[in-house]
C-alpha cells in the first residue's frame, strides 16, 4: 500500500459507503477445553497444516466433524487444530509466542497487543501484504482495514472478516407500543423514551419496576457510552482536530456524554449497580430495562431470553441516530483478529504461499457457507425455501465455531430470523455513514506498554463522574493525571505517527 494511498485511508469516512461486510455472530461464555486434531485421511501432497484457534463454545469441534474433513478436501489440507478458550486465548498466545513453539498459523486476535507487536518488528513472522495481490480472493481485502491491522506500514497477517458497523440500539418494541411512543430518532427523542419506560408502566404489570437502559461494564469500557459519545458528535477513540489527533476524553462531547450518563443514573433510568455488572443484557434478558447498546447481533438471542418471561417481548433494532452533527454510527476495525504466519515454523516462501493459497480458497463462496451452516442434509435443510438447523446436538456439534476458519465473509447467505435479516440490512447501511477511529492504523510504544493502566484512569473516573463521586473540576485531575502518567507520551507518538503518513 502506498503512502498517498494510507494518506486518504486515514480520512476514510467517505470509504465507508463501499464496505459492508457479512454478518457472523461469535460469543458466549467458555470453559476449558484441551488441544484436538483431526485424523481424517488426506490427498498425497495435502497441505499439512497446524493451527491454532479460539473457541467461543464449552464443547469443540470433535476431531472427526464431517465439516472439517469437507473443509480439508475442498482445500487439499490436513489440518491439525488446537483449540483455546477465548476468555484466556491471548494470554495463552502470548505464552506461546513467547516459548517459539508455534503452529504454522494462528489467530491473533489482538492485533495490536504488545507480544504481536514486538514479535513482528523482531522478524518473527512473514510479511503477507506484498503477496496479496497474487490471490484472487485475497486481492478483494478492504485497503481500510488492511490499513488498520498494519504495523508500521506492514501487513503482517490476514484478517478475518466482519462487519464495519454493527453497533446500534437493541429496543422493547413492545414496551413502546404498550406507551403509545415511536422509535426514537434523535438524542432527546432517546432520553424521552428512556423516561418513559423508567416512570410509565411499559410491560403492564401495574408497578414501577422497570429501567430504560441496561448497562454494564465490557472491559474498562461502559456499554453504550463510545455509542451515545458518537450520538452526541463526538469521536469514535480519536478526533482530528486542526491536523492533530485527540483523544476522545479530552473532548467537550466526551464531558457532555458522562453528563447525559449521570442523569439517567441520578434519575434513577439505568441500573444503579452498573460498575460492578460484567454483561448488562442479563438486565435486558430478566425483562427489566428497555433498551440494550451494542452489536446488534445480541438482539435475537435477547429476544429469545426476554420471551422465556415474558412472551409477548418483540425486540426491534435501531441504527440511526441523530445528534448534533447528524446522523452518526461508530465504526469498528472491520475484522476480528488475523492469521498470523510465524518464520519459525513456515521455513520457506513456497510453504507461505501455499498456506496463502489455502485462506484464497477458504474465501470462496461454497466453502464460506459450509463453515457457516455445515453441510446441508446433515448440519441444516432446506424445505420450501426455508432453512432448517438439524436439532441433534452432536450432528450440530461438528460445525461449531466453523465460522473460526472462515476469512472473507462477502457471499455468506443469510438464513437467519427476522432479526437476523434486519441487523444484515442495518450492517451494510451504517457503513454507508459510519464514523471511522482516524488513529486505528497507528501504533504507540508507550499505549502498547501502558495502555492498560492508562484506560482505567480515565475509566475508573467516568464511572466516578456517573455516580456523583467526582466533580468536574475532579474530572480535570484524573486527565491531568493521565496525561502525566504517560498520556501526553501517547498524543505525542500518535501524531508522530500521523505527521509521519502525512508527509509522504
């Protein structure tokens, strides 16, 4: 990729309306699952291939799943796997980039954590972007995300593909009926709502028991909060600003968006207990708020999990917005981790490119639903033009996280809910007006080293800031104290970096 190019990548709002990306649904909670590998027979001169994966489910693929051995064959592979939960993945990884015995390939699904970083500057694994354009397929890749996943101007893996934009509002649908009320279209039309399901009597029960929004805690982050800051105009991570990059806290809309949180708290419109809850849809899933923020890929199953009490719950999904500077939605970085292909264990560029070779035809359209459905008469049918999941838990159990393997995602076929179509249809309009993160290709030494520690200063004081705990004036020392502690380092590197791009 070349500078001029990277140039106009950074300024990429504009790009977005070209990118809308498939839908693929990944989560849920993990237990410990130990390494397997298929055994299935292969073609003389198969791609021997070792990889490691994340699991998002309690059970793994059994080493024997008819998906994998179609998978194989489609491809002429042998593929051995080792599967990892993802609640300790990246630490797992770590350990293992650390130890130098790693597998051909990969998933890496920080890709800028500070033992990729490192490790690539060190020459540990290959450089992929120059080969790229050999690959019919490969070739497709968004410059925009490549751009983001690169490390100093490098492309040192290939990323698996997601959506751009998939955040938006997950509403009662109900409720609103039940009060007479319309979807909310802006700001003031969303806190209105949020009121009126706090003080009204939106689910019929003659008591004032209900909340207008759930949150919780995703990390250092409060779920919702980078949605309603975009809302409300501000940026998505970074703003530029007169040629230079800012950090969203150190915005005016950031300071306006903890006031907005700390009045539905004063008001008593999101769940008092928010710092210390680790998934806020289990306040949506009990019935008890009315608005959920996030992938709105979460909105099917809480509907389902909202419908076991209370099943006249109808779950509709919101993209657009309207704040001060319009209609606005936050991008994400367009992929979920990247393959990732270690020198250490791939010797030679003929082997490199025989893996490469083998992500080109996992892209293709076939092989694309085969790892999304399985294999139809057995894993799913199709009756009358309507899909059907075969119920039998272990015939289903040989495509689960089918879609780890899967790199582009475009031809994916969509036989899902009603909510499932909708959120397909929202995914690629947001991307049509999403807001992109200026500072995604860019790297600090001292974030990568510091980031962490750093986050939950400002984190910690939000949360303060919500609950009444800290002033404004308090505000401005926990900043000041961020900045101390290494943030002005990281403004400083971050427009090193950008200047840098700009320049040539």
């Amino acid at each position: 990729m070349n500078r001029k190019n990277q140039k106009r990548l950074v300024k990429a709002g504009a790009l977005l309306a070209a990118i809308a990306l498939s839908v693929t649904a990944c989560g849920g909670k993990n237990q410990e699952n130990s390494p397997s590998s298929n055994e299935s027979g292969t073609n003389q001169g198969a791609l021997q291939l070792t990889m490691m994966l994340p699991t998002y489910n309690p059970e793994q693929m059994p080493a024997d799943s008819s998906v994998l051995k179609t998978l194989e064959e489609k491809t002429n592979s042998k593929l051995t796997v080792s599967w990892v939960p993802s609640s300790t993945y990246t630490d797992k990884l770590s350990a293992t980039v650390a130890s130098g015995e790693l597998p051909k390939t990969f998933v890496a699904l920080e890709a800028k954590a500070s033992f990729i970083v490192n490790a690539a500057r060190t020459g540990m694994f290959w450089e992929v972007g120059p080969y790229l354009k050999n690959y019919p397929n490969l070739s497709k890749m968004s410059d925009l995300v490549l751009n983001n996943i690169s490390i100093d101007g490098k492309i040192y893996g290939v990323y698996r593909e997601r959506d751009l934009a998939r955040f938006g509002m997950m509403i009662r649908q109900d409720w609103l009926t039940n009060l007479g009320m319309q979807a909310p279209k802006s700001v003031d039309e969303l806190y209105t709502a949020l009121k009126a399901f706090t003080t009204g009597d939106p689910d019929k029960n003659g008591k004032q028991d209900t909340i207008g929004l759930a949150v919780g805690m995703q990390g250092n982050n409060i779920a919702g909060f980078k949605d309603i800051l975009v809302y409300m105009g501000g940026p998505n991570e970074w703003e530029l600003k007169d040629g230079k990059l800012v950090p969203a806290h150190m915005t005016e809309a950031y300071l306006d968006t903890m006031k907005f949180y700390k009045k539905l708290y004063d008001e008593k419109m999101i769940n008092q207990d928010f710092a210390i809850v680790q998934d806020g849809r289990s306040v949506m899933n009990k019935g008890q708020a009315g608005l959920w923020i996030d992938n709105m890929l979460d909105g099917k199953n809480i509907e389902e999990n909202i419908k076991k009490v209370d099943p006249e719950a109808k779950i509709n999904l919101i993209n657009r917005i309207s704040g001060p500077m319009g209609e606005r939605t936050r991008a994400g970085a367009g992929y979920l981790g990247m393959y990732m292909i270690p020198k250490t264990s791939v010797k030679t560029e003929a082997e490199l490119e025989q893996i490469l070779a083998y992500f080109d035809k996992v892209s293709e359209k076939d092989i694309q639903n085969l790892m999304k459905y399985g294999i139809e008469g057995k894993q799913y049918k199709i009756e009358n033009g309507n899909y059907s999941p075969n119920p039998d838990p272990k015939t289903r159990a040989e495509i689960t996280d089918g879609n780890q393997f899967m790199i582009l995602q475009d031809q994916v076929v969509n036989y899902g809910t009603e909510l499932d179509q909708l959120s397909t249809k929202l995914f690629k309009d947001n991307a049509t007006f999403a807001l992109a993160n200026p500072a995604a290709p860019f790297i600090s030494n001292t974030e990568i080293e510091k980031g962490k520690e750093l986050s939950k200063v400002i984190a910690d004081a939000t949360v303060k800031f919500i609950m009444g705990s800290v002033n404004e004036a308090e505000w401005d020392q926990a900043v000041d104290q961020w900045l101390q502690s290494g943030g002005s380092k990281v403004i400083e590197e971050m427009n090193a970096e950008y200047a840098k791009q700009e320049g040539q």
